[in-house]
C-alpha cells in the first residue's frame, strides 16, 4: 500500500485518486495541508525519492509566488528547504506518492504506470 499526501480542492489531486481507484490500487490517504509532512518524514521521503528537492515544492502554488521562492531556493540549505516545506503543506508540490522504496511527485500518468503497477 502507497501513501498519498492530497489537496482535494486540486483538480490534479482528484484526477490521480480516481486513477488509483480505476487501477484498483491500494493507497491511505493523507490531506496535506491539515497533515502537514514532518521535517523528518520530507528528509527521508527526499532521500529516498533521488529528486532534486525543487521537485517537491508546488511551484505553481500562490504562497511559493508570494514568498518569491524562485529566487530564494538557491541561497537555501537544504535543511532550510526541507524545514520551509514543513511549515506549509500548501507549499509540497502534490499529489506526494510514498512507497516502499520510491516517492513520486506530482501526478504524470506513464510514470505512475511505472511506479504503481
């Protein structure tokens, strides 16, 4: 079984439950923002992912456009980062899939494909 970290006023987040329930795959979800991910649980999700860590910032999100994160990121530790997302579940890029030995993020079907059956 998979976990996955959701928003489900996102559009993109609800295409890739309906896909998981179409696929018959077995997953808990996790609400994001009332949930947030743990300082602890994104470093070891980043680690295991082999992704740079700007994949799990929502880039597209208003609060990364406010806080001008674009610029900021490169000048972060990435302590600092893992830390920044941490303190807002509304700043993890998402749907956030964790598996046993892999975590995905954002939803692109073929590699959900891939990764999930």
């Amino acid at each position: 079984m998979v976990k996955v970290l959701v928003y489900r006023k996102c559009s993109t987040c609800r295409r890739a439950l309906k896909w998981l329930e179409q696929n018959n795959i077995n997953f808990e979800e996790r609400p994001i923002v009332e949930e947030n991910p743990s300082f602890d649980e994104l470093k070891e999700w980043y680690g295991k992912s082999g992704l740079p860590l700007k994949k799990f910032f929502n880039t597209s999100g208003n609060i990364y456009k406010q806080m001008n994160l674009k610029d900021k990121l490169g000048d972060m530790s990435e302590e600092e980062q893992l830390k920044l997302l941490a303190a807002d579940g509304m700043l993890v890029k998402r749907p956030l899939v964790v598996g046993e030995d892999f975590v995905i993020t954002g939803f692109k079907e073929s590699e959900w494909e891939q990764k999930l059956k």
